[in-house]
C-alpha cells in the first residue's frame, strides 16, 4: 500500500514517504460501509506521469 486515507476529499500526490514515485499504472482499492452495514469495493487503475 502506498497511500491511504479516511478522508474523502484527500487524494494521493504521486509521493510515497517523500518520494516521487515512478511514471506508471497504478491499482487502487477503496472499501466502505455504507449506511445500513452495506460493504462495497470498487477498484480501478490510475496513470501516473511526470
């Protein structure tokens, strides 16, 4: 894991503990309790480029 966060507007800024990660294709993952103790996962990639 490289970025995670309980904050819906915070978004991951290419960085990895100060690093400037490498250009490329990255998999992401959220998971989330819905009201009425649904659980959902989405999943999907994002393009990184410099």
């Amino acid at each position: 894991m490289i970025f995670s966060t309980q904050t819906l507007s915070a978004g991951w800024d290419g960085t990895t503990q100060g690093q400037k990660q490498p250009p490329g294709v990255y998999v992401w993952q959220v998971q989330a309790i819905m009201d009425g103790d649904i659980q959902v996962t989405k999943q999907g990639t994002v393009t990184l480029v410099r």
